[in-house]
C-alpha cells in the first residue's frame, strides 16, 4: 500500500514533456486529454535513450523499443531538415529503405500524436512536424518562403500582410 501512496505523489507532466537529452517536444491536439497510465508509459518512453539517427540502422533490432524511438528520431530530423517542416507520405517512402523506418510508417506517426500533425487529402497524406508551427502558422520561415509568400499576396492569390516587416526582403522597383 506504501508504494501506491508514493506513487500518487510522484507528479506527472500533463503535457508530456520532459527535460533531458533524448525526449521530444510534445504538442497534445486540443481536446486530447491523457489518462495517468498513458502519461506515465510516455514518460518511460521520452526518457528511454535510442541511438543516434545518423548510425546505420541496420546493426539495430526492429522490435527493440530504442530502434523504434529511433526511427522516431529519424523522422523528426527529416521533417526538420525541411524548408516547410512537412512531407507527403511518398515523399517519405523515399526514405524508408535508406533509414529502414518502420513498415507501418502511418501508425507509428499516428501513435506519436503529440509530435506529428497527419493530414489526408484523398489517397496523399502530409507529416507535419508539431513544433514547428503555431496553429497553422510555420514558426521561422525560411527568406526563401517570405518571398513566396509576399510574391503569392501580391499577385493576390495569398492573404499575408505586407506591411509586415520581421526579415525584411529587399524591395525591387
């Protein structure tokens, strides 16, 4: 019974996130509410270690719970690496072979919800990565995609404000 009771005193993060060098950001979607035993399975699971997503993959067991937060790893820094912070699901196909990412890629991204955002539009699904946006809004555009931006508003196909000046690209007359 002792243990029960320091159990309970023992505080769990409601949001999912922990300090330390191998756990991830996590961004719950608004209306998910978390029971205690699924805060405390992630918990294990944002501390557990797994290897470097640079490593061969391949000198790994597949069914070992760091191989798979690995690929987790793995998806996060492709995600990362782009301008958009997001990729279709063919375009990830790409990689799997290469980084030998799990054969049920879709559940794997949908299970780590807190860090993934999956869209589908018809048969093309999109992977966003969670903490790289705010609402719908990417969070550091890249120049290359305030240009875009600018360039679509004043064509008029794009609602951005011009008048916003954060980085400010060089005006061409």
């Amino acid at each position: 019974m002792k243990a029960n009771g320091d159990r309970r005193k023992v505080k769990i993060s409601r949001d999912g996130n922990y300090l330390g060098p191998f756990a991830f950001k996590m961004n719950f979607p608004a209306g998910f509410r978390p029971n205690v035993g699924y805060l405390e399975q992630l918990e294990r699971w944002q501390k557990l270690e797994f290897p470097s997503p640079y490593l061969n993959a391949r000198r790994f067991d597949s069914a070992d719970p760091k191989a798979r937060k690995r690929s987790v790893a793995v998806i996060h820094e492709l995600l990362s690496l782009t301008m958009e912070k997001r990729m279709t699901s063919a375009q990830l196909e790409a990689f799997h072979a290469e980084c030998l990412l799990p054969s049920q890629l879709l559940l794997c991204l949908i299970k780590h919800q807190g860090i993934f955002y999956l869209t589908n539009k018809g048969e093309r699904s999109t992977v966003f990565l969670k903490d790289a946006y705010i609402g719908s809004n990417l969070i550091g555009k890249c120049p290359l995609l305030q240009f875009y931006d600018k360039f679509m508003a004043l064509c008029g196909r794009g609602n951005i404000d011009l008048s916003e000046n954060t980085n400010s690209l060089p005006t061409v007359i």
